[in-house]
C-alpha cells in the first residue's frame, strides 16, 4: 500500500486515516488514489469509521456500495466489528484495482457481500456466485486465535480472509474463459473433482504428509478451488508486502529500482524474489518486538509456479485480454 501525501499541510496519510495530524477532515478518492480535504464523504463515515468518499453527498462509497447485508446490531460487537473488517475490505479492494479489479474501467461483475455477525451459530465464510460472506466476529482476537489453532494454522487474519474469498470471486469471473479453465487445470487440477468430499476427506485424514513440497498451505492441499484461492491470496499478500516496503522506505539490494511498481512488474520471479527478500527482512525486525512473523510461509518451486499462474491472469484478468 502506498503512503500518502497530505493534501492540505506536510506530512503523511495513511490508509485508513480519517483526518490528518491538525485534524482536518479527508477522505480517500479510491479512483485517484489521493486523499482529498473535500466530500462528499461516504455515508458511513461516522458509523463505521469509512475513509472513503461518495460518489455524491448521502450515498455510499463504491466498497461500502458492495455491501449487500450488514451484520446484526443487536448482536454484541457486531458494529465495531463491522467496522474493522470493512477497513480490510477497502484495503484489498485497492490492491485489486492496481489490476484494474472492480474499478470502473473493469467490465466484469463486481462482488457483493453478506457480513455476518455470529450469534449462537457460527458463520461460514466462503464465495458462491459473487457473493461474498464474511463473519465479522473473526475481528475478536480470542476468536480467530482459537479458530487459527484448531485448524494448525500459522496464519489468519481479516485481511487474508478478504483475499482468499475474493480469490474464489476472481477465479469464477476468470472461468467465463475457456483459455483460463484449461490452463487452470493443468496447473491446479480439475476443478469439477467433488468439492464436499473432497473437503471431508481434509478435515478427516489431514492434508497429504508432502503438502508443502507443492501447496502454499495445508488447507490449499483439499481441493483445487482451495489451492487456488490461497495461492491467489499469498499473490496478493506478497505483492502488497513488497508495495508496502517500497512506499516505506523498507529496501533490499534486490530492488530493481528505488521507485519500483511490483503492480506493475510484468515477470513473477522477480516479484516474488524481491517480496520473499523483503519479508525476511521484516520477519528480522518483528523478532525485535518478539512478534510473529510477518510471512511465516516457505514457497516451494511448485508454489512458485501457481503464483505465476496466478500473477499473469490477475494482472490482465480485469480488462479480458
Ligand atoms: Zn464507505
Ligand atoms: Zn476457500
């Protein structure tokens, strides 16, 4: 994610900021990619905290435009949840839109989301059809911690949820090509094997013991829908990773150039060099805190391969070429 510039004073914005450092309201013009000291800003801007601003005043941003079902207010901490995970939302919805995803140059069909509030029943997060379903309960940390140990996993985060479910929303746009579903299955498999069974089996007897020798996760090993929205995601977390450092000053001798795109850059290897350098590195400094690793994922020269794959559809995906 890129830092900044403040539009009305020196220094920085972030992200997600609301107001600069003198308190001057601002708002994110997602097609600009600029924060602007102007609205119209987005009509959730005062219940959810979004940075966005509206296409005209009352209306709401174009992210917040994509939320279909809000979660249930009544259930405790549903709105601050809410709010949390629509900040992830936006995040990687500009990422995408590096790529041209959802933007309004991208003819294709844009995600709608169910944001889901946990009552006495768990949500099922997943992606049929373009909808999207997210459980804003995995905001609480003593949730998703719980959720991250019972499945042995050495990552979750709202974030990376948002990316892998969206991955499935991308490959379901992307299957409208015959090119893509057959280069697909000679990468990832077919993709018609038996999702539900293949799915029990998983949970059941455990990912094969030489899952990482070609999967990203253990998980990516059930079925090659899986295999696909987590090599999509991990595209997705690399990439950002390195977009991220770059905009921070965080570098490496591996950088092409100090003013380098790695939205732009045509050739995976490099990307995924520079991005696996640039994590060690941050790995190094999160120990200084006694943090977990900001990546803690090893890629294998198959995994490299499918985030290839991955790289080159989602980078000319969105315009159909
Ligand atoms: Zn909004
Ligand atoms: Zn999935």
């Amino acid at each position: 994610m890129y830092v900044f510039s403040n539009p009305v004073g020196a220094g920085s914005l972030w992200f997600d900021n609301l107001a600069t450092a003198d308190a001057i309201p601002v708002g994110y013009d997602p097609q600009a990619r600029a924060f602007l000291p102007v609205g119209p800003f987005c009509a959730n801007r005062e219940r959810i905290g979004c940075n966005w601003i509206a296409p005209r005043a009352g209306a709401f941003c174009r992210s917040c435009a994509m939320t279909a079902l809000a979660p249930d207010p009544t259930i405790a901490n549903a709105v601050p949840n809410w709010a949390v995970t629509e900040a992830a939302k936006r995040w990687v919805l500009d990422n995408l839109g590096r790529w041209h995803w959802f933007r309004p140059e991208d003819p294709g069909t844009r995600p709608v989301f169910h944001m889901l509030a946990e009552g006495l029943t768990p949500v099922q997060m997943g992606h049929v059809d373009g909808v999207v379903t997210i459980s804003v309960a995995e905001v609480d940390p003593v949730v998703r911690a719980a959720r991250r140990q019972a499945l042995e996993e050495p990552y979750r985060t709202m974030i990376g949820h948002m990316r892998h479910e969206l991955a499935h929303m991308l490959w379901w746009r992307l299957s409208l090509r015959q090119d893509f579903l057959d280069s697909f299955r000679q990468v990832f498999g077919d993709e018609r094997q038996d999702y539900q069974a293949a799915l029990q089996r998983h949970y059941e007897a455990g990912p094969p013991p030489d899952w990482n020798q070609r999967h990203l996760t253990a998980y990516a090993a059930s079925h090659p829908h899986e295999d696909w929205a987590e090599t999509a995601a991990h595209l997705l977390h690399l990439t950002d990773i390195a977009d991220s450092c770059v905009a921070a000053g965080v570098t490496t001798p591996m950088l092409p150039r100090h003013d380098w795109d790695p939205y732009a850059e045509a050739d995976p290897g490099m990307l995924m060099r520079v991005a696996a350098d640039l994590a060690m590195r941050v790995n190094h400094i999160n120990r200084s805190m006694g943090l977990a690793d900001l990546y803690p994922f090893v890629l294998s020269e198959v995994a490299q391969r499918k985030l290839a794959f991955v790289h080159n559809w989602l980078r000319r995906g969105a315009h159909g070429r």
